[in-house]
C-alpha cells in the first residue's frame, strides 16, 4: 500500500500544501489505494527535508513531481497515458507554471502578508511551549522572506506579485475554457496540480488575499475547482 506522508486536513483542504494535495489528488484519480500520515513532524524524516513523500514496496520518494512520475511508471500511465506527446509537453509546462510561479503567490500571500500571517502564526505555531512562540514563528517568517528574496519573487512589490500571480491564473482560465478537465473529458496529472493550487486559493476562506479573490473572478476555474473537490474529495467539508 502506498503510504502519503503529508502536514494534515485544514477545513476543505485534504492538506495546506498544494503539493501534497496534487499527491493525494492523482493517488484519488488513478484511483490508487493509499494510505496517509500527518504531522509537520514529518518534514524530519523527509529525504529532502519537505512534504510530501512516499512511502511504497520499500522505496521512499520526494517530492510531488519525482512521486507522480514514479508512480505513473508503475501503473502504466495511470492519468496521463491517454495523452499525445504534444499534451503531455502542455500538461508539464503548465504544471511547472504553477508549482514554480503561481505557489509563490500563495506562500507571499500566507507568509507575508501581515494579516495572513496573524492567523498562520496562531495555526501552525500556536501550540508551541512558551517561551518557544515567542521567536520560532518570525524566525521562520525571516527564514521565508530570506527564501523569496534568493528565488527572485521576493524583490517584487505586493501588487507585483499578485500580478504575476494573475497572468497565471488567466493562463489556467484560457486553456481550461468550458472543458471538465484540463486536457479533455478525461483527469490528467494536471488537473491533480491545478486542483492542488487552486482549491488553496478558492475553497478555503481561511487566508483573504487579493489574488485569491481574482482566482475567484474566472468561474470556469472555480467552477472546476468545485466541481473536483465535490468528485474526488466529498470526505472534506
Ligand atoms: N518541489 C517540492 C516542493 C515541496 C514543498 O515546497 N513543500 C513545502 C510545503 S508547500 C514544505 O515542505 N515546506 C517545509 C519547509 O520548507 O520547511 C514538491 O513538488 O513536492
């Protein structure tokens, strides 16, 4: 059985990162039976000192791109076998739009953010022992800002961002148009890394921000969202 290793359900969301959600969205639509194990304890025993990785017949693998493209060759293309050579380039540049750019919205608009951060602080770190609460949050907020500022999406302005963030956004828009599924009728590991960001932008009113209320102005994009959550994740309310 494929084991998930992953952070934990927040609200309607099977887990806050997107990339353990586009894990736990293709196992859902290859319709792989697996079994999950939460806590942030679990960055320690990641290979690569991020969520999420797997566990499966004895290999360990991290990272959400290196998992799908393990288990895809496992189970004979499970999604995305039914695409042409020229889908599957489109299927990989779009998702590395949105793990390599649109994320980066995401984590500025929890991360920095000021009155995101507020609800952060008290929902990742607000059981930690005084007097530990009192600098291991900021340490770790620098430790991100620091992290923005190496990737290059930190030396932008708020509204920067969220415009970068935009493009993206109405880059998904455009290809998506009035079709169920990215690529067709049919999910492909795209529509697992799609529903990974955008269910964190447009599910859950958590984090308010303005780049999740423009992911909200594309309806077909959270009509898609929606219409994925209510197939593939109706456990999460
Ligand atoms: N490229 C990785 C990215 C994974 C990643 O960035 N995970 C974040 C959560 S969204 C993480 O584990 N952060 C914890 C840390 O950096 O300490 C993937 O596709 O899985």
């Amino acid at each position: 059985m494929i084991e998930l290793y992953k952070f934990g359900a927040k609200g309607p969301l099977c887990d806050p990162s997107p990339f353990c959600v586009k894990v736990e969205a293709y196992l859902r639509m290859a319709d792989l039976p697996y079994k999950t194990h939460s806590g942030i304890q679990f960055l320690r025993s990641s290979p690569k000192d991020k969520l999420p990785y797997i566990k499966d017949d004895g290999a360990t693998v991290s990272d959400s791109t290196f998992i799908i493209r393990h288990l895809e060759k496992k189970h004979n293309n499970a999604l995305d076998g039914h695409l042409c050579d020229a889908e599957k380039a489109i299927a990989h540049g779009l998702t590395k739009m949105i793990d390599e750019n649109l994320y980066w919205t995401v984590v500025h608009a929890r991360w920095i953010l000021d009155h995101n951060w507020l609800i952060m602080k008290e929902m990742f770190f607000g059981s930690l022992a005084f007097p530990l609460k009192l600098f291991i949050p900021n340490m770790i907020r620098k430790n991100v800002r620091k992290g923005m500022k190496k990737h290059g999406i930190g030396r932008h302005s708020d509204t920067e961002i969220a415009e970068i963030g935009s493009w993206d956004l109405k880059c998904l828009s455009d290809v998506l148009g009035d079709k169920n599924y990215f690529l067709g009728d049919r999910p492909s590991s795209l529509d697992a890394a799609a529903y990974g960001i955008l269910s964190q932008m447009i599910l859950s009113d958590t984090f308010t921000a303005p780049i999740f209320d423009k992911a909200r102005t594309h309806q077909n994009l959270a009509a898609y969202t929606n219409r994925i959550h209510d197939k593939y994740f109706a456990d999460y309310t």
